[in-house]
C-alpha cells in the first residue's frame, strides 16, 4: 500500500447547552486528505505536497498546518514505539478542502482527523481511533491555542462524543440518533474562535448554571431515548448563545423562522457563525434551512445550507492504492 | 375499597455533580401511609389520624404536614374536576415513618408520595404517578420552602429521575442501573435544607460550570451504559460538595473511606448529612459501607447504615382493604 485517501466529516461541537463538553458529526460536507509514502529515498517525517479548496490561506509548512502537525506527532509517536519500522519513512499529505475555514463546522478539526487516519491507515493501522484523539488533538492546539476535543472526536468516531474530562483525558462515545436531521447553515463570514471565546463571561449564575445542567442531562437523555423532540427542547443554553449571538447577524430571526419551519431546537454551530437546527425528517430539514436562507438573504447575507442526518462512523477511507 | 396501604422508598437527589436536576430511589427503606375512607358521615377532606415513628415531631395538622398538604390538593383537584364523585368524600391518612427527619433521604417526600399514591388509589387511580408529580410538590413546599421534585419524582417513579426544567414542568425518567448498588449512611444528626441552602455561592466560576456539565452528561450516559465506573468518576462535583462537606462531620474521610474501599463514587445525599457510595456488587457495597461506618465511629458519630439497589417501580401498594 502507497497511499490511503481518506473523508473526515464535518462537526458541530458546542451544542446549545452542551457548550465544551459535547459535539457530533455530519455525513457531509467534509475534508479529504491523502497519505502517500514518499518515493524519495532518505525522506522522513511529513510534508505537506498540495492544498485545494483553502484559497490559498492555509500554510504548507507542516510545523504550522493543523493536518500536518497533527500527523508528524503520530508519526514521532510511532517512530519511538518501534524505530525500525516506522523510522526510515516519509509521508506526504494532499489536502482537499471542503470545509470554509472559521464557519464553525470543524474545519481545522476535518483536515486533522482525515490526515491522521489516513497516516495510521498507511502505516498499517497501529493506533484504534480512540487512540488517534490526542494526536488530532494536538493540531487543534496550532488552529486555535487550545488542544479541544469536541471536534476532532466526533469527526473521528462518529455520533455524539462527550468530553466529560480532559485531565485525565476522559471521552464517551454516545449512539447517532437515526431519527435526527440536521440543517446547518453558513453564512459567508468568518468568525475567530479566539474572538469568540473573548465574549464570554468568566463566571455564571447558580441558577442559571443549574438551568444549564439540567438541559445538558436532557440532551444526553434525548440522544439515548432517540428523541428529537427532548433533544430539542434541551439544546436551550442561557449562557453562552446569547452572548456570541451577538456576533452573528440575524441570528434570532433566523432561529425563530427554524423554531416555525419545525425544527425542534436551534443553536449556533461550534463557536459560529453557522448556526444548526435540528428535525425529524428530511422534508422538515429542507423547510428549516430554507426558511433560515430567505432570513440571512433578506440581510443580504449569502450562505451555504447543508442537510444531513447525524453520522454514524467518523472518518471514511475512500481508497486504499 | 376502603382503605390503601402503600410504601414509597427514600431517595437521594443532588447526585454529585447533578445537583438540584437528578435523584434516585432505593430500595428501602421508605415511609407508609395508610389512606382510609372516612367512615363518618358528612366529614370531607383529608384528616391525619396517626403518625409514628417520628418521635412526635410531625404536625398532624393537615395544612402543616406535608402527606396531608398533597393528599388536600389531590381530593380538591379531583372534586373541581369531578364534584359529584368526590366532592363528598373524607380521607383518613395513618402515616408510619421509616425515615429520620432531615437526614437527606427524601424523608418529607416518601410520606407524601405514598399519601398521594394511596389517596389516588382509593379513589380509583384517576391519575398516572406522572401526573401525581405536582401535588406532591406542593408538600415538598411546606417542608423545605421550595416545590422540589427531585425527591418526589424519583419517589413515585423509581429509578433515577431528572428534572430539565421547572417552568414549564420537565421531567424525564431515566433508567434505573441493575447493576448499580448504593451504600447509604446516615449519621445521627440532623441538617435543615433551608441550612444546607444557605452554604450555597450565588454564581460559578464558567471553568468550573462546564466540567460540572461535563460530568452531569457522562452520569446520564453512565446510567443509560449501565456502567457504574462511569457513573462513579462522573459524581465528580467541585462546585457544591465542597462547600456542603462542611456541615458534615467527617464526610471527607468516610468518602476516601469509600474510595478504597472499592466505592465507584461517593457524594452527599440529598442536602446531608447522610452520604452516599456507587459501587457495583453487594458485598462491595457491605464492606464500603462498614468502612464509613468505622470513620464516623471514630469521630464518636453514631450512624445508620443502609445497603441497596436501585428501586425498579417507585412507590408499591402493599395492601388493598
């Protein structure tokens, strides 16, 4: 094997109530990225050979790009496991990006997830996909100065994810509702996460914290019981939508014509500005994002709508060569 | 039929990290209240006739105890829904206490629920245990100050219960964990809720929020798992354990009493003092239980033990008559 081609779906991480503990994948939109074993003699560690779909703005310096950081600290990890097999080798990396980049879906985290399993797979899978998280993790670390899970798991394993602890490292896997559709709609802006993690206050209410926990237990419930309509309804998050919803425009219309349309909840996708709904059927899903499109155009926004149900197995090898 | 005998099992709410959204019932121990068509003619409305086992501290004054308080709102509802079929009944309530005042076992609740279930019974079961929910709530009012549901609802329903939201009224019953055994102490003294309350910060710090929330959703996840090693290390509560502790003698060196003792996961019951530990067989359970024992002993602190399952069904009628 020379080469393996691999999708990693995109994320919604930060949901409604679940703000930095859960996240889970969609079927597409995603990234692709190929590992190829360098055919030049002598050539170790990982390069980064093309990017497309990024406009130019993403680095091809490995130190510096998410996917290649991420897959030369698999790589390193490997080599000082087993010198001999995984020392002599070099990787190269094409990325092909189908994720716009600061839209709250994941991107940096899909490059990553792709680049690592497509690595691992190449070298002839040594690590599970649990295993593979913290070297995801270590790429999210370059994209946005914090090593966040609530992406790269979800992209990696499929489903919800749950982050319950990070020191130790503690990730649950919980089940795909089959029953849920997602809406997700970009507008074509770009928020920073670091600029959207300034806006938020440092402490909360008693009360409100409370109100916050209960609905997050609601959601976990809902996933468990495949009820859409309880994990709607426990999506509602006092503490950080209000804020960062600030930064998106038309964001309340645009829920409030979801909420119409049917979805049974709303919230802003990762730290935005995509924002999601969620439904019980596609017809609905399709409604949802329409009516949420006729709000951002009437802002003379323009934006990209994605329907999808919730994916059920993480990152795709597409072909093996 | 003219009289119902019905026992409603203890309960521990704030479970760890779920303060004030989560609670659980046992197996025992419990209260019973005995519901009895009044035989005098012309007499309406509920009566208490009896209490023991509470050393007389109880009121027997309908309108100021608590199974008399939901038993009145029970008939009224029901005689504004349906006059001529009860508008002209009296009921008799006997109440016998299996669980000490204040010691954070659902001690209020037991004896209101099984007065409402007893009362519903006799008067032919009109509502669900769902629907009997709020008027419990309106004893939990009268014994500590606020409509809580987290004692009552796990009470009636068994298993563990969550709470998403008071306004409206949100309540989702989860499952009750076969594997999961539960040791319970409860040392010889009393603490007020409205005490326990009074400990309480007003607000959080957002660090500390999260990971609580963290660990609520990995306790739901660990209960729908059936995973009492996930349950355990998800009681995990930094915000209102810490502060509580303090008013329980001893809890720090019972709880690291637990832990060693093979315990799961250890937190306060209820408002305290009684304390209690997850652990996943019952001899574990036996020999975590004598381990708080021997701490609170050395401390000179007399207790009582319990060791149990979670209860499958809630409150059961023992006798129709």
């Amino acid at each position: 094997m020379n080469s393996v081609r691999v999708f990693a779906p995109a994320t919604v991480a930060n949901v409604g109530s679940a703000f930095d503990v859960l996240g889970f994948a969609l079927d597409a939109p995603g990234d692709i990225v190929e590992a190829r074993i360098s055919a030049t003699l002598g050539v170790r560690g990982v390069r980064i050979v093309s990017i497309t779909g990024d406009g130019g703005r993403l680095p091809l310096d490995t130190a510096r790009n998410t996917a290649g950081v991420s897959a030369a600290a698999l790589l390193e990890h490997l080599t000082h496991r087993d010198p001999k097999s995984y020392g002599e080798i070099g990787l190269e990396l094409t990325i092909e990006k189908g994720l716009p980049i600061g839209s709250g879906l994941g991107s940096s985290s899909a490059s990553t997830v792709a680049a690592v399993v497509a690595a691992n797979e190449l070298l002839g899978a040594p690590l599970s996909r649990m295993e593979l998280i913290p070297f995801a993790m270590q790429g999210e670390q370059v994209a946005c100065g914090a090593a966040h899970a609530d992406n790269v798991a979800p992209s990696l394993l499929g489903g919800f994810v749950l982050i319950r602890s990070y020191t130790p490292l503690d990730i649950i896997a919980l089940p795909a509702p089959t029953k849920l559709w997602v809406s997700v709609i970009s507008p074509h802006l770009e928020l920073r996460t670091q600029d959207a993690r300034k806006v938020l206050k440092r402490t909360v209410s008693m009360d409100l914290a409370v109100a916050q926990w209960g609905n997050v237990a609601a959601l976990v419930a809902g996933i468990y019981r495949n009820d859409v309509a309880l994990m709607g309804r426990a999506l509602e998050d006092r503490i950080v939508e209000p804020e960062r919803a600030q930064l998106i425009p038309g964001f309340f219309d645009a829920k409030e014509a979801a909420l119409l349309a049917g979805a049974s909840g709303c919230s802003i996708s990762g730290s935005g500005p995509s924002i999601f709904a969620l439904s019980d059927s596609g017809e609905k899903a399709q409604s949802i994002g329409a009516a949420m499109t006729q709000v951002l155009n009437k802002l003379d926004l323009s934006s990209t709508l994605h329907i999808s149900r919730v994916n059920q197995e993480g990152a795709q090898v597409l072909a093996r060569a």
